[in-house]
C-alpha cells in the first residue's frame, strides 16, 4: 500500500472515531485485565504537581500568568511558584512560561497544547495533512522529526527565550536543582525537543521530560537517539485519548519512553473521582500491552480523554 492509500486509511479511521467516539472490545479487556505495574517509576501525588503547572499555562491572559493571579494559580500544589518568563509566539499561537517551584525544589518549563478551541481541527490536520517524517534531527544519525513540530520549537523565539530562562534561572537558584520539561498535547511535543536542547547545547544533567498526551514526533531513529542522551521521561496518556496515537505509527513514527498508561477502573474514590490503574510500559516506547495496542487500529479516538489527566481536567478554569 502507498503512502497517499495510508493517508486514507489514517484519516479514515480518526474521522470515524471523531464521529462514533469508537472503542474497540480489545481495549476494554485490557483495561479489565492489566494490573498497577513497575511502581517506582510513576509517583501519582507528583504527577499532579505536573498536571496543575500544564493547566496554568493554558490560560489565555499572560499578565495573570507573570503575576501568577490566574484561576488555577491559587491552587496548594503551584501557589509558592516563582514565574521568570512567560513566552508568546503570536503568529504560530505558542505559549509557554518558567519558573522555579520552592516546593519541588526544580526549575519548570512548561508548553501550551493547542488551545481547546482549535482543538478538532487541530487533531484532523495531525491526521490528514501532516503527516511526513520530513527533517533529519540535527547531528544524528538516522533520526528523522516532523518537521512542523520541531521548527516551531527550533526556529522561533520560543528557543532563544527557554535558554535564555534557563540561564537567569540557574544564576539566581543555583546550579543544582532538577529541570522538568513538560507541556500537553502539542506541548508535548515542543517539550520533547526542549528537553534535547537543554541536554545537548546545555549538558543539563539533572533533568526529566514529562508530557501529558503527547504526539509521536519522530522516527524510530529518534527514539533511539533521544534516549541515548535522556534516560528520566515520562509520557503520560490517558485512556483512548486520541492525540498519543497520532501521527500512526504505520507511517514510519515511533514514542519515545517511557509511557504510563492511566486508565479509569471503573471504580469510584470517596470523593467521586474515577479510581485510576496507572500502568508503567516497557521501555520500547511502543507496548502493545498499553494504549498503542487498546484501539483499532492502533488509533484511539477520544477527545475528552486528552482534556483530563489523572483527574484533573486541562484548563486555565476553576
């Protein structure tokens, strides 16, 4: 089957989904059958820390974000945090913000996804359009991104700003502390060649990327050329979201590692809130036991499953 023939059968079945909100029979039984696996690894009480920092920056006035006066600001787990830069790139609709956090003790940059309203349209475009390994990853050997994700990272303000933050961040806090790279969705993906940028330009040490539904952003090369430099990365992807499963791993795209696949049981907590099996992947970045082997396809379809993660729903909204 050609290339343009997989195009088909890629937006074929996402704009099935979209439509049906589709879920295979597969993807209940793993759901029913997988047990909480590799603990350790994945610290859920912390995950939340990371949840609300991602939910700050989808706010769409950066002043409240610079004054931390938004409505998630206030929140216990991000309330003590010290903003040093909050970052717009008009023109492609990039936000991002850093900062130090007292209680982790880490320096934070952290990556808007596309915006909720932009969102379905967002997503077919992923599908449909945009979908060619088209750049080799600077000084690798094999490793190949898409292109349009890491251009926006690379070629725009956004870059000259995060290093420059990461330097007044280190003069004023000192050099010791931990640097967590994390963003949602499209911010995800910009997290991930933030975190690279970091390592190789920076030789930062102490470092973790930590990304909320996530895109596939490059090849099986990249995979294996990211991981050969960063060895602490967490991609968390919840349920059947939709978003993880994109751009198809049949068109040559592979995930970095490693992923926790956070599933709603079927149970409630006291509070109401859904009971979550938080299930650590193998280091493959692609285990079939985990959410690239839970949908027809290999493509989930949930929108609303990329809204929420580990409880917490992704807005600037109290």
């Amino acid at each position: 089957m050609g290339f343009k023939s997989w195009q088909r059968v890629a937006a074929v079945a996402v704009l099935l989904g979209l439509c049906l909100g589709l879920r295979s029979a597969q993807a209940k039984a793993l759901v029913e059958d997988k047990g909480d696996v590799g603990a350790g690894i994945f610290d859920l009480e912390y995950g939340k820390y990371v949840v609300d920092y991602n939910t700050v920056v989808y706010c769409p006035d950066g002043s409240q974000i610079e004054t931390w006066s938004c409505p998630v600001c206030n929140k216990t787990r991000v309330k003590d945090f010290k903003v040093d830069e909050v970052i717009h790139e008009f023109e492609l609709n990039i936000q991002a913000y850093t900062g130090y956090s007292p209680t982790l003790d880490a320096f934070l940059f952290v990556f808007r996804g596309t915006k909720s309203d932009d969102m379905r349209n967002w997503i077919i475009d992923l599908s449909v359009l945009e979908l060619d390994l088209d750049l080799p990853y600077p000084h690798s050997d094999g490793a190949k991104v898409h292109g349009g994700f890491y251009r926006t990272y690379a070629t725009t303000n956004v870059r000259v700003m995060i290093l420059q933050s990461w330097e007044r961040l280190r003069a004023k806090y000192g050099t010791d502390k931990k640097v967590i790279v994390t963003g949602h969705s499209l911010g995800g993906a910009l997290a991930t060649f933030c975190a690279l940028d970091l390592k190789l330009q920076h030789n930062e040490t102490n470092l973790q990327l930590y990304t909320l539904g996530s895109p596939r952003v490059g090849n099986e090369g990249f995979f294996k050329f990211f991981h050969s430099w960063i060895g602490d990365s967490i991609r968390v992807v919840h349920s059947y979201d939709i978003v993880p499963s994109l751009p198809p791993p049949f068109l040559g795209y592979h995930h970095i590692a490693r992923e926790v696949w956070s599933v709603e049981t079927g149970k409630k907590q006291r509070d109401g809130l859904p009971v979550l099996r938080n299930t650590i992947c193998d280091d493959s970045g692609e285990d079939h036991n985990c959410s690239d082997g839970a949908c027809m396809f290999s493509i989930c379809t949930s929108i609303p499953d990329h809204m929420t993660y580990l409880n917490i729903e992704i807005t600037c909204e109290t």
